[in-house]
C-alpha cells in the first residue's frame, strides 16, 4: 500500500495589500476650475469692498485723512437727518407704487401674448427691447425730452387746448414721470409671465368651462394660483431692483434729486455724502441701512408666500 507524504513549504514574508490605485483627476475637471477661476478673482472685489465697507460704517473717514472709529456715531446721525427721512420717502413710494402696477401691466400682456398671437417672438423682443433700455443714461434723456415743459407729452395736451406743467421740472409730478418709465420697462417680467403661461395645462381651462366657469373665475382659480411662483418670483426681483434705483434720479436731476428733493432717491443720497461731499462713512453706514431694508422687506415676503404662493407638492 502506497502512502503519500505532504511535505510542508516554508512560510514565506506575509503579502501586503496592494495600495488602492491613485485617482487621476480627469482632465475635465482641471478644465472646470480654470474656467471658475476668473470668478474667483472677481470674488475678491467683491468680497474685500463688502467687509471694507462694514469697517467705514463705523468711522469717520473723508478718503483723505485715515478713518476714525466712532462707533454707532453714523447710524444715530441718520435719526437726525431729514434729507435721508425724504430720500427713503421717495424711494418708499416710488417702489410700492411702481412695482405693482408694472406686474399688472407685465401680466396684463403676457396674456394677451399668450392668446396665439401671429409673429410672437417679434413682439416679445418689442415689449422686452424696454426693459433692457430702461435704466440707461439715453432713454432717460430722452425721457427728460418727452416730459419737459416743450416736449412732446406738452405738445400732444396743447392739440387739446391744454396747457401742460413742466413734468420732470414741478416737484408734483417729477417722480410720476419716473414710475412711468419704470412702469414702461415691464418687458423682463412679462417675459417670465409668459413663459409660466404656456405651463399651464388647458384641460384645466376646459374643464372649468364646461363647468360654467367665467373667465374671470378661470384667471382667479387657475391662472394666479399656477402663476403664484412666478409671481413671487418677478415680485422680489421688482423690489430688489427698485430699492436700489439710481440712474433715472441722478440723470432726470442732474445729480442733485431736484426738484425740491423730489427725486431723491436713497442711492443718489448715498451717492452725494460718499463722491460729492466725501463721507465715506456716514455712506457706508447708508449702504448696511439700504441692505437691512431690503432683506427685511425680502423676509416678510417669503414667510407670507405661504399664504397665497402655491407650488406642485
């Protein structure tokens, strides 16, 4: 009988694991951060002015002589100063008059565009081309033209037998002239406004009107609750943007907020103690003011969007 021998082999050095292969940052990704880094170094302008000013909110500082820390000595000058009470009073009132009525007026003919107009996207670019000219130094020009006391809104009154005032000249009317011009730029919102319209399904239109529904019940129980996000949407970029309106006042003024204040806006205000009478700080404290306003003003929208802002789930 036949016996088989094992033979037992030495144990050899113990066998590490092999380390995990290094991962290779793709090409691509090298590519992504190269194109982010001119915002990076655009971030730096950005962020170094934004903490700079913080620090000159709280100094005395003129831009030639070194800033002097004087605490809240800014913020308390502004209770005592009534050219800035004027200046959020038109600013107040330019915004809660003009944002509304140019979301209205923006809706108003987002609806009719959505009707199937012939040649849409030639009168989207005609009611939008506004929007995008609208804060420029030339329209506002012209815009002066238009109302001045020989222009032609004069001009068209007196076929009338009516003797027009000097529109951007009478403390009365001159910041009217510039909620129209703000109102005449609706072209931005209306853009989204019909956009959010062809989302809308019209089985919902349909169903509502074999239902008997008016339409004015359809635009009150449909249209405004699909249509409240964009709404919203459009109502805090309006109020952003004309919190922090600027070039109308200064060129419809000549920089001065004329007549009679009554275009004193909050930023031509903030402009004339910070690059005309060198308050760098008494400015900067205006900024951080400005920036309080419209968060705030941010914030309440938001926490009352749950009550009439409707989405999807």
């Amino acid at each position: 009988m036949t016996t088989t021998t094992r033979v037992a082999l030495p144990a050899g050095p113990a066998t590490s694991p092999a380390p995990p292969p290094r991962r290779v940052r793709p090409r691509k990704d090298r590519a992504g951060y190269l194109f982010l880094l001119p915002w990076f170094i655009g971030m730096l302008f950005t962020v170094i002015p934004f903490f700079a000013s913080l620090y000159l909110a709280f100094t005395d500082y003129n831009l030639l002589n070194a800033p002097q820390w004087i605490g809240l000595g800014n913020f308390r000058e502004m209770l005592d100063d009534p050219l800035l009470r004027q200046s959020l009073k038109v600013t107040f009132v330019y915004t809660f008059v003009s944002v509304p009525l140019s979301l209205v007026v923006a809706l108003g003919v987002a609806m009719l565009l959505n009707r199937g107009v012939r040649g849409l996207p030639v009168y989207r670019a005609i009611f939008y081309l506004p929007s995008l000219l609208g804060g420029s130094v030339a329209v506002v020009l012209l815009w002066r033209y238009i109302f001045g006391l020989n222009g032609i809104v004069n001009a068209f009154l007196g076929w009338f037998g009516i003797d027009g005032p000097g529109w951007t000249s009478d403390p009365d009317y001159a910041l009217t002239t510039l909620i129209v011009l703000h109102i005449w730029t609706f072209g931005s919102p209306m853009v989204i406004f019909l956009a959010g319209l062809r989302q809308i399904p019209t089985m919902y239109y349909e169903a509502a009107a074999v239902d008997g529904a008016s339409k004015w019940h359809q635009f009150r129980s449909i249209t405004l609750p699909l249509l409240s996000p964009i709404i919203f949407f459009n109502l805090i970029q309006s109020l952003i943007s004309s919190f922090q309106t600027f070039t109308q006042g200064f060129i419809m003024s000549g920089g001065t907020g004329g007549p009679a204040d009554s275009t004193m806006f909050y930023n031509l205000y903030l402009y004339q103690q910070g690059f005309s009478q060198f308050n760098m700080g008494y400015a900067s404290a205006m900024a951080w003011m400005l920036l309080v306003i419209i968060a705030a003003f941010t914030a309440l929208n938001f926490l009352a969007a749950k009550y009439w802002v409707f989405y999807d789930n």
